[in-house]
C-alpha cells in the first residue's frame, strides 16, 4: 500500500491528525508538489476547522493546477468560512466555468448570494441547477426561501412545497413553508407546519418559537405561554424569555412574568422596558410600593417621558398619594402640551383633592379641546351639583346624555342629580336604565333610597338586600341598608347595620343614626351614651341636646334632663321642644 493510500485510509477512518503528520512526513520526503497530497492536506485542515491552513493548501493546489475544479471549489469554500465572501464568489464562478454540473458549487454560491441581498441572482442561479439536478431538493427549498425574502410569498409555498415532495423529512423546509403561510394570512396552516417540524426535530426551538408567536398574534397568550416556555427550555435566547414574559403578562401569569422581567432587569438595567413592565406586574400584583420604586427610578431617568409619568401619577393615585400625583401633573405632564386625556385625569384628581375650583376649570378645557367627550360633560354636572348650581348640572347632565345615552355612569350621575333635587318618578327611571346596564351594588343602593322616597319600602328592601348579598362588607351599603330600615321602623335590622357600618367608618353621621336606633328600641343608655360623646365634639347642637334629654327623661333622670334642657333653652330659646319637655318634667 503506497503512502498517499494510508493517509487516505486515516483520512476514512477520521484520524485527522494523524493523517495530518503523515502529510507533513510525505511533503518533508521531497513530494512538495504532489497535488493529491497538497489537496489531501487541504481536506485534513477542512475537517479540523482550520479554514487558513486549509486555504493555503488549495491555493497552492491551484496554483499547481489552475483547472483543478475540486480544488477551486474547496478554496472557495475555505474563503467562504472566513468570511472573505468576495474572493469565494469568485472562485465558485471559476468552479462552475470550468465544471457546469458541479452542483455543490451552485448551492454553496446560491447561499452567498442570498446572504449578501441578492435574492433575485440566487433564484436565478437555482433554477439553473435545478436542470441539472432535478431531484435535488435543495435548489426548491433555496429558490422557495429566496421568494419568501423576495415577499413573493406564493412563490414561496410552491417552490417549498416541490421540496417537501422530493424531502419530506426536513424541518427547516416546513419552518420556511409556514413562515410563508403565515405571511399569506393562512395561520392554521402556518402552525400546522411548524409542528410538523417539531414532530421531526423535536429539539428545534425555532419551531416552538414560531408557534408561540402566532398564539401570541392572535391574543391566545397562555398557549403562546407553554409554546415560547418549552423553546426557552430548549434554548436559552433572550428573545424567547421577553417573547414569554409578554405573554405571560397578558395571560394573566403576573408571578411568572414578574420572575422573568425582573431577571431581564437586571440582566440590562439600561433598558427600561424590563422595568417599566416589571413595575405594571408590581401594580397588578398590588405590590405598589416596589411599583412606585421602579417608577421613581425611570422617571428620574427620562425626566421628559410622559408615558413614566402618567404611570407614576396613576400608582401614586392608585394609593391615595393624590398630592404627589399632583406634583407630577404639574412638574411633567401640564408642561408638555397635555392631551385631553391627560387634562381630564388632572381634573379628576383635583376633585379627589376637593379643589373643586381647578377641576371645573380643568373639565371646561377639556371641553374646549374635545366637545364630545360625554363623560367629562357628566363629571362637569357632578361639580355643579355639589356647588347646587343645579340649572348648569342639568345642561352638562342632558349633554352627556345626548352623546352616550346608554353609558352607565351617565345614567347613574344623572338619576342621582335627579334624587338631589326631589325628581323621584324620573330618578327612579334612570336608576334602572342604568341597572339594566350593569347589575352595580352602588346603583342598587341609591336606588333603593329613591324607593323609600316614592313610598315603596318592599321595593327599596329588596334592592338593598340584593346589593347586601353581592357586597356584604360593604361600609357604605350597610350604612344606606341601616337607613332604609330605620326608616321602615325596623330597628332591629337598622342596628346590626350601623354596627357594621361604624367598624369600618366611625362618622358623626353614622353614630347618631345608631344612637336614634337604640333610642327607639328602648336602650336609652347606649343611645345616651352616643349622644355624650357627639357632643364632646360637637357643642350646642339643637338635635343632640333635645336628644340627650329625652334620653334621660325615659332613665328617670329628670334633673339631669331639666340641666340639659336648661342649657339648651339658654342657647336656642325659641326650641318650643325643649320648652314643652321642661314644663312636662319640672
């Protein structure tokens, strides 16, 4: 066996370097320019990865033999994994001048072609070799991936779909084939494709990849969720994990998106899109102290961004902190050429803050800027409605109306201002157009009280029984239900109310209800109680005065009755109540 045959045989056996120092051995014999030898080497340096010494190889091949066609093919192909594309190109197209159906040669310079813009040159090129080698899949599947960069797309699909005839198995064929469908609108068939290619290669994270994103396209994240998962399980790229934390967001995933952003955060702390969507999973997680931290950190950041400062504003709203949101309406979001939109939550923060005076200003803008905005008409009658300027209430309440005539707020503002101002028969049809609109705990409160004011407490008890039942810790219900019963001298059922009611809100209000409560029910001590303690913050009141009195005339205590009565007649002589109880008592 001659030498050049063990080499080969090394060669066969992928006893590269082996093969290698056997060359070298060979060349040192005095076999400089064998050029089986020369291009064995080549070869040898191909399969090593050493794309210099390899190239250096065939070019001294070439040079011994400049028609040697596997030669020039090989140094273009060590020119071409060195990233000197130029010289490549060249050399194949000396490949193909001197060898036509050299078909390596036209797939290798099809793909340079592509990977250097020029698509239309490669489809030529293809088509070419595809009359030369017509069952070669390869020259379809080029000619079809060109078209779809091409945005020739049913193009695409019929060259593609030639390919998958001639090589049914290969996944990269059905990828490019459903990015081809999916360009076309077809997305069944697009995700039809790319499982196909999972089935095949199920190890290919594009495919899953690909997949979440038409999920993700069509708004169904939580399947987008275990597609873009499983593709970063498989391939941990940054583009699956922000593609994933997305969809998790959407999907509801708040914990698991939260996870993944704030990994992306503090892999780059310089894009403040990982944190601004880290604070928005904060804020839905109500986690609104780390929310409001991320967002004071952007926004010292981006000083002029209105999209941070509105979000800021809007969690420092969300937790009540309206002077701070203040702050940030003034120092940002009124210095830059405010929206509507941006003038209206200003507005509505001002009368969060009772500056009802800025907010009647700030809607009358909003107004000016956008006529037709129904719901700032409707908060504008609010205001006026609260200052009782009840003529300017109903123009801004009928404006809204005739623009949104069947929005629930508007129709509940409008019933309350017609409750306001003793409209009973018409509260109570807005009331229910609005209740047929949205079954609202509030409404039916409301409601209910316009009830008892058209003299129908079975109606009123059922409305505030119904919103008991959807809202049971409801302060302010509880606090209307009380009312209702008191009013239909159910003193039992009014108690356990305001109870209820003052563990939550222990106001004036609610405390004298329940001290008149116990008065009826007889339990003058609690009711006297109540009174004592109201008055401590509250001195010389008519009312309570009277009340406390009555108190102490039913537990015997006439004198301290005739004290209080005296004090009172003292203050308020013309009390004719308080004058008839001392003649009574004395």
């Amino acid at each position: 066996m001659s030498e050049l045959e063990e080499i080969r045989d090394l060669i066969s056996e992928k006893s590269y370097n082996e093969a290698k120092k056997s060359l070298e051995q060979y060349f040192q014999e005095g076999h400089d320019n064998d050029i089986e030898a020369v291009k064995l080497l080549g070869l040898v340096n191909v399969n090593l990865n050493d794309f210099e010494a390899a190239k250096k190889a065939f070019e001294k091949a070439v040079k011994i033999s400049p028609e040697d066609a596997t030669a020039l093919f090989y140094l273009a192909n060590c020119y071409d994994k060195l990233g000197q594309i130029l010289d490549a190109e060249k050399y194949y197209l000396k490949v193909l001048a001197i060898r036509e159906n050299y078909i390596d040669a036209y797939k290798d310079l099809c793909i340079i072609y592509m990977r250097t813009n020029r698509e239309i040159n490669a489809i030529e090129l293809a088509k070419k070799a595809k009359t030369l080698a017509p069952t070669d899949y390869t020259f379809d599947y080029l000619i079809g991936t060109a078209s779809i960069t091409l945005k020739r797309y049913n193009d695409g699909i019929d060259y593609l779909q030639k390919a998958l005839a001639l090589n049914p198995s290969h996944p990269q064929i059905y990828n490019n084939l459903g990015t081809a469908y999916l360009m076309v609108g077809q997305r069944e068939k697009a995700i039809e494709c790319y499982k196909k290619a999972i089935r095949i290669k199920p190890d290919d994270s594009v495919s899953y990849y690909n997949i979440a994103s038409i999920y993700q396209i069509q708004n169904k994240h939580a399947q987008a969720c275990d597609y873009f998962e499983k593709a970063y399980q498989l391939e941990n790229k940054e583009n699956y994990l922000v593609s994933l934390a997305l969809s998790e967001m959407k999907a509801g995933f708040i914990k698991k998106a939260a996870k993944h952003y704030k990994a992306l955060a503090l892999l780059h702390p310089e894009k403040d899109f990982f944190q601004y969507n880290l604070a928005n999973c904060y804020e839905l997680l109500k986690d609104y102290e780390q929310a409001i931290k991320i967002m004071q950190r952007l926004v010292s950041r981006n000083p002029r961004s209105v999209t941070m400062a509105q979000k800021l504003a809007s969690l420092y709203i969300e937790t009540r902190q309206f002077r701070h949101a203040k702050d940030i309406y003034d120092s940002v979001l009124l210095k830059a050429s405010p929206t509507s939109d941006t003038l209206y939550q200003y507005a509505i923060l001002s009368t969060q803050l009772y500056d009802t005076g800025t907010a009647e200003k700030i809607f009358k803008k909003v107004l000016k800027m956008d006529p037709e905005n129904a719901t700032a008409h409707k908060d504008l009658g609010v205001i006026y409605l609260n200052q009782r300027l009840f003529d300017y209430a109903d123009d801004e309440f009928h404006k809204a109306l005739e623009l949104a005539p069947d929005d629930f707020d508007i129709l509940f503002e409008y019933a309350n201002y017609l409750y306001a101002i003793s409209k009973y028969d018409e509260a109570d049809k807005y009331y229910e157009k609005a209740l047929n609109i949205k079954d609202d705990v509030v409404a039916k409160s409301l409601s209910a009280m316009n009830k008892l004011e058209l003299h129908q407490p079975e109606e009123a008890e059922e409305l505030i029984l119904s919103a008991l039942h959807d809202q049971p810790e409801h302060e302010y219900i509880q606090f209307l239900a009380g009312r209702i019963f008191y009013s239909m001298k159910k003193y039992e059922e009014a108690k356990i109310y305001f109870i209820k009611s003052l563990e939550q809100n222990p106001d004036k209000e609610t405390k004298n209800l329940l001290a008149l409560t116990y008065y009826e029910l007889g339990e003058y001590e609690k009711a006297l109680n109540i009174f004592d303690a109201l008055l401590k913050t509250t001195e010389n009141s008519t009312p309570l005065m009277l009340n406390k009195a009555k108190c102490l005339e039913h537990l015997n205590r006439n004198d301290d009755a005739l004290e209080v009565l005296y004090k009172l007649t003292d203050i308020f002589p013309e009390c004719e109540e308080a004058q008839e109880m001392i003649r009574r008592i004395s």
